[in-house]
C-alpha cells in the first residue's frame, strides 16, 4: 500500500544542480518501493534563471503540486526560496542554503537576507538554513552543494520515513556514478550542518 503523497518543491537558480537533486530524490523513493514523480517545469537550461522542480513521493496522480500544498521546500537560493513559499502549507519545511544571487539586471533592489528569510519564515512551519555553498567550497567542489542540502533536510526530519539516509547513499551512487563518494560525504556533511543549526 502506497502511503500518502508527499510533496516537495526545489528550487534555485541555474546551474545549481536542482534537477540532479530532484532525481536523486525521487531514486532514494524507488529504492524504498515509494512511488515518484518528478515534473521540471522552467528554467531548465538558463544558467542563472529561476529553476522550480516538483516531487511528489507516494500516491500522487498529477505531477505539479499546487500553492499551499507542498510539505517540503528545499532551495538552493534565498531570493528562489522566497519566491516560491507560498508553494508552502502550514504544516511545512523549509530547508534552504545561505546563498543570495542578486538579479543582473541593472537598478532592481535585491531585499535584505533578513527581509527574505522573514518572508520565508511567514509560510513555513519550520525553517532549517544552512551555509552548503560556502561548505562545497570549502571542500573544493560546489558543486556537491545540492546533496548537502539533501542531507540537512534529511536530518531535519524533512522526508518523514519516505527516504533516509541509507536510500540517499545508494540513490546517489545510482545517480551519480563516479562522483558518488564526494556527494556522499556531502550529505553527511550537510547532515553535521543541520545538526548545528537546529541546536541554534
């Protein structure tokens, strides 16, 4: 028996690996015998554009989650996760990197990190933010920055028992082949980031 759908949306900007977040996702469901479905709705290949990803994990027939019904928001971006919080019920988490990309277009007032996370803040249960960006980097690669915050959310409860670590890791090695082990050791890592934050 499928449990009920559970709903989560990815966002960030491009080039930040939302997609490969997603599917990893939505593999670490199949590995666990949950159904998943994945819809990409924009942005797909605009390096620096908005990029908004659905996954819906369980019985869920319709691949978009409507405003007001996702259970778990996951952004790469703040400005991003801002923008699409009102994807967000009540009930819902919010797990986000601390990383602003201002807009290039010239004149536009970009809020204050302050004014975005209020704004975030206002749509969630929780909020869980974590620096993954600055991490990757210190790590040497930014781009496992996506699996960190994976890993945060996972141990944020985010995912309930639809996912868990151990289907991350082998959705990861499936996913990612020969740059498996670097994104594992991100997840934990990101995990070790959420420990730190909730305690704040």
């Amino acid at each position: 028996m499928q449990k009920d759908a559970l709903n989560i949306v990815v966002t960030g900007v491009g080039g930040q690996g939302q997609i490969t977040l997603a599917r990893v996702i939505a593999e670490a469901a199949l590995i666990r015998g949950i159904n998943a479905i994945v819809a990409e709705t924009h942005g797909l290949s605009q390096r620096g554009g908005t990029v908004i990803v659905h996954v819906r994990l369980g019985n869920a027939d319709a691949p978009l989650i409507p405003p007001g019904a996702a259970h778990v928001l996951l952004s790469m971006e703040l400005i991003e996760a801002a923008r699409y919080s009102h994807y967000l019920a009540r009930d819902s988490i919010a797990v986000v990197n601390d990383y602003l990309v201002p807009p290039p277009l010239p004149g536009i007032k970009v809020p204050s990190t302050d004014e975005l996370v209020s704004t975030i803040k206002e749509r969630a249960g929780s909020l869980v933010i974590i620096p993954a960006t600055q991490k990757a980097l210190e790590t040497g690669d930014v781009r496992v920055a996506n699996m960190m915050l994976l890993g945060a959310a996972i141990e944020a409860g985010a995912f309930r028992d639809y996912i868990d670590m151990s289907s991350a890791e082998k959705a990861i090695q499936s996913v990612l082949g020969k740059a498996a082990r670097q994104n594992i050791a991100a997840l934990h890592n990101g995990a070790e980031l959420a420990r730190k934050a909730i305690k704040q």
